[in-house]
C-alpha cells in the first residue's frame, strides 16, 4: 500500500474516533460544558492534560530546535517540564479548591472586583489568540505534507473537526476527546524513535540509545555527532548555548515555566477532577505522561541530526574527508523524502557554486572557511526549516509507510488537542466570565450553555483565520504565548492565592503593567512602531537591547515588573475586606473541597 492511501486511512480513523467520542460525550449542562461535570478520573484527566499540553510545539518544533540548537535547546524542555511541575505543586490544588469554572473568575471573586475579572480576560485572550496561531500553522503544515492538500485547505478541515468535537462536547467532549488524542501522539512519536534508535544504536530505548554506543562502531552516538558536526563548522552539539547570552537562556527558561503555570487552557484542566485530592493525582499523571514525550525528545532530536547530516554529507560518519569535493550528496540523487518536503517549501536548495550538489555546513564559521573554499563550496546550499524535523525523521530513517501515517496521525492530534483546550478557554472567557459575570448575569443555564457554544464556533472562525492570515508579530511565536501568561496571569494568580493581602487596585495595575510592558518590547522589536512622517521606529535602541534578552524570553521580565507594580499600588491603596482575607487562608488549607458549581 503506498503512503498517501496508508497516510489517509490512518488520519481518517482518528478522525472518526474524535468525533464518536464527541458524540457520545456530548455536554447537555453548563457544568459538563465548563467542567465536564467535576467528575473526570484523574488518570483520565492526567492523559488528557497531557494531550492539552503537548501542542504542536511540544510534538513538531521542539526537537527541530533541540537538533538545531543542541545543548542549548535544553531550555525548553526545563522551561516546560519544570513550568508544569510548579503548576502541580503550587497553583491547582487551591484553584481546584476554590471552585470556579475559569481563571477570570477567580481572579474576579478573588480580588472582589468585576473589573479585575475583565482585565484577566483580556490578558487570557491575548495569551491564547497569540498561542492557538501556532497550532492552526501546524494543522496547515501537517495536512498539506500528509494529506496532498493546500495549506489552506488543511486549516479548514481542522477546523471542521475540531467544531465536531468541542461545540458539542464542550469540555467533557473535549476531554475524552484528548484522551484518545494522547494514546495516538505519544505512539506516534516513540514507535519511530525505538525504530531509528536501534537501527543506530541496537538499543530499543531511545532514552538509552542516546548515549550508546553505534552499532558497530566503538564511540558513542553524542560523541560521534559532535565530532561532526564541528567538522562541518557548528558548535559542539553537547556543550553549545545560544548565542545571544547565558543570561537570555535563563530568563527564558524561567519565561517558559511561570508561563506555563500561568496558562488559562492548562489550569482549566484541573477544575474537572472531583476533589483536591484528585487535582494532585492528576497533576502526577500528567507528568508522567508529558514525560514520556520530553525524555524521548533529546534522542529524536539527536539521531534526526546523524541522518539528515548522514544523508547530505556521505562522508560525516566514515573515514572519508568531509570536504572532499564528492562527499556531498548530487541533487540528482536525492532521496524522495527531500522531494517531498522540497514542495511545502519548508526544505530549501540553492546551488550556490553550480556543482549539481548539496553542501550543507555552517558557512558563518571563518574557521572552517579554508577547508570549504579548497573544496570549492561557496556556501550553505540547504535550508532545514526545524519543524519537519519530528515529521520527516522517520521518511529519512526510510522506515514503514505505516510509521510515517502515524506520525502524520500524532501531528495533528497534538495540534487538535490544544487548539481545542485553547477554544473551551476562551469560549468560557466570553460566554462565562463576560456575558454570564457582567453582561447578562440573569442568563438562565440553558441560554449561558449556547452562548457558550457560540462562542465556540465564533473563536473556531477566528483561529482559523489567524492562521490562514498569521500577523507577523506572532507567526511562529508559541513562546511568545507563555511570555504574555508569565507577565499578565501567573503573578496575578499567585497573590491570589499566597498574598491575602494582595488587593484588586494591585492585582489589576499589576497585570496591566506586565502585559503592556512584554507587548511593547516585542512590537518595538517587530518594528510596529509607526510615527507618522517618520516610519517605523526603533523605540529600544536594536534588538536585545535589554541585556540581551529576546522578545520570546521577555516573559519573565514582564512578571517582575508585574509583580512590583502590584505591590507598589497594594501598599497605596485599602486593603481586602476581612471576608476575602479569610477566604484566602482557607483555599490554602489543604483538606476538602468546594464542588464546581459555577456559581458568582
């Protein structure tokens, strides 16, 4: 069977089992549409958090930037898992506690303010209109390569499926929905990895095979890839960070994590599971299958560099000169797998010397400039777009066409799953903590459930346009979506559960202070300043020019600067009635828990 129809039976059944679950886990109240009635098994919401979590950027780039970065990729995986772990153990047993179906009313009953709530939507949606941009891409990029279809094409489908499931089924859909989506993700991305790992290594475990030895070589895989790639001019793939700063690589590290406890569609999660208890259970399970994922991420990354490096410079991993005029692969001969992804654009060559052939090395490093030049390269010749990686690994392994439809498969249920979560967050944000908090607060539960799910469908067309139009400030950005959590929602929620005397003046100040400040550092460095007569403007005096910190790793920043305006206002202002004070200290108590009602 060849390895489109392989490709659409795979996609096709995991379609068909998506939408089965919804139909028959459709919500009928406004409990089961928010919360999934507050009666989700933690190991069920575990497997589903998991799957919320694990976006498109966990599943398609994270080991594109691993590969590409090396050591230095390592901050993402600290950034995510140690956000994650931060969450669990600081942030959703109380939230859990508290009783609430969102994060913007908690903060609204909370800081006892309708405004603060409001200004927690506005922070929530910026955050996840910013973050869903990446997954609707990823949907586009994973149809057209897999399914033979436009890129606009793919981005309608996905959204069609995702109306199916998450309309109707609202949180309890969306959740047995994410189950299924996990199971299918979490297969698609170690069966290749065990099948590359012992085609190199002998070693079925990946996490093992990254430190074994080739298979019949007497080096390890780590020290062979490194030898290589400072051959070919690139920094030392075990020891390299980014070359901005080390300081950059911390705070965006520390972006990563606080923005991850910060984000609204992940906390959500946590108000499904009957008790506290089960918050923390779940939040357990959680880990552990995000785990399965981020400890195989690192050999993917690595053993996808050896065979693309394997497959372009013939000589890398024998005795032969790697600069030997013949030692790159003929663009002739090229294997299918390039051809394929030669069409999405996303794999680029340019035959800069006219030799017919692909140089592919790091032509920025003077040092190795000699030995390319005697050879007679005049350049890199290949651009690697590091989102194919995890996708185009196992076609470069030449593994099974059923391998291949299976990641095709896993791509896109880890791009559905948080898109879905995404959508339910902001649907509730609408029609729960605008229309039912402060527009409507009369609305009966049967009106409040459809205007839920029109709010649904409305946020459905407007991430499916977003990601047939990406504005150029956040295509590509997923971090940028954790800097905006960081800065606006994690410090808020923080003092609301650990300051009881944290009030609404600074909790509000607060979060706007973060999310102003993180925006205007990543629009000054888009340059979307515009001054009329004048043009863009440079407003920050070039890029990094805060002690070299990036746009994406701002986040953090961001939080500091919220956190120290909220409580410069906090000490100005009347603090919280007794009541609230009161009620803070309880939430903290571990024992028992309110049931999740809903109710203002």
């Amino acid at each position: 069977m060849d390895l489109q129809t392989t490709t659409y039976i795979w996609v096709g059944a995991t379609f068909a089992l998506y939408i089965g679950i919804a139909i028959w886990a459709r919500a009928g109240s406004t409990s089961e549409f928010y919360a999934a009635g507050g009666g989700v098994h933690p190991l069920a919401n575990g497997m589903a958090t998991a799957a919320d979590w694990m976006s498109a950027a966990s599943f398609i780039s994270m080991a594109g930037l691993i590969s590409n970065l090396g050591y230095g990729g390592g901050l993402f995986l600290m950034g995510w898992t140690g956000g994650y772990v931060l969450l669990a153990m600081l942030l959703a047993p109380y939230l859990r506690k508290f009783g609430k179906f969102t994060v913007p009313q908690f903060i609204g009953d909370r800081f006892y303010s309708k405004s603060a709530s409001t200004v927690a939507v506005i922070c929530l949606l910026t955050a996840s209109l910013t973050y869903i941009i990446g997954q609707m891409t990823g949907v586009g990029v994973a149809f057209s390569r897999f399914l033979g279809v436009s890129n606009e094409t793919g981005i309608y489908l996905g959204m069609a499926i995702v109306f199916a499931y998450a309309v109707f089924g609202g949180m309890k859909g969306i959740t047995y929905t994410q189950v299924a989506q996990y199971c299918v993700l979490i297969a698609a991305y170690i069966v290749p990895a065990i099948f590359i790992s012992l085609n190199l290594t002998g070693n079925p475990i990946p996490q093992l095979g990254l430190g074994s030895n080739l298979t019949g070589q007497d080096v390890s895989l780590l020290q062979k890839l490194d030898e290589v790639v400072v051959q070919l001019g690139f920094g030392q793939y075990t020891t390299s960070v980014p070359a901005n700063s080390t300081l950059n690589m911390f705070v965006y590290t520390l972006s990563l994590m606080i923005g991850t406890a910060g984000l609204p569609h992940v906390i959500m999660r946590f108000f499904t599971v009957p008790k506290v208890k089960d918050a923390r259970t779940s939040a357990g399970w959680a880990l552990f299958f995000i785990a399965l994922l981020y400890t195989t991420a690192p050999a993917v990354a690595a053993m996808a560099k050896m065979n693309l490096i394997g497959t372009v410079n013939q000589g890398a991993f024998t005795s032969a000169d790697i600069y030997a005029a013949d030692s790159a692969l003929e663009y002739d001969k090229r294997p299918d797998w390039m051809k394929r992804w030669e069409v999405t654009g996303l794999l680029k060559f340019e035959d800069k010397n006219g030799d017919g052939r692909i140089q592919y090395y790091n032509d920025k490093n003077a040092g190795f400039a000699d030995k390319a030049e005697a050879a007679g390269w005049k350049g890199n010749e290949l651009t690697v777009n590091a989102d194919i990686i995890v996708l185009a690994n196992p076609e470069i392994a030449l593994l099974p066409n059923w391998v291949i439809a299976l990641v095709a498969a896993g791509g896109l249920a880890a791009a559905l799953s948080t898109a879905a979560g995404l959508l339910m967050a902001i649907s509730a944000a609408v029609s729960h903590d605008l229309i039912k908090n402060i527009i409507a607060p009369d609305i009966s539960d049967k009106n409040e459930l459809m205007a839920g799910k029109i709010s649904m469908a409305v946020a459905i067309v407007v991430a499916g346009y977003l990601g047939l139009n990406p504005p150029g400030f956040a295509a590509g950005t997923v971090a940028l979506a954790f800097g905006i959590a960081a800065s606006s929602l994690f410090p808020a929620i923080m003092m609301g559960i650990f300051s009881k005397k944290m009030n609404k003046e600074g909790a509000m100040a607060g979060m706007l202070a973060g999310l102003g400040i993180t925006l205007f550092y990543v629009f000054a460095h888009k340059g979307l300043f515009f001054i009329k007569g004048t043009g863009y403007v440079d407003m920050i005096g070039g890029p990094n020019s805060f002690f070299g910190i990036t746009p994406e790793a701002f986040g953090a920043i961001g939080a500091l600067v919220n956190f120290a305006v909220a409580f410069a206002v906090d000490k100005v202002t009347k603090e919280p009635p007794e009541h609230i004070q009161h009620m803070v200290e309880a939430v903290r108590i571990p024992r028992g828990s309110k049931a999740v009602d809903g109710a203002h």
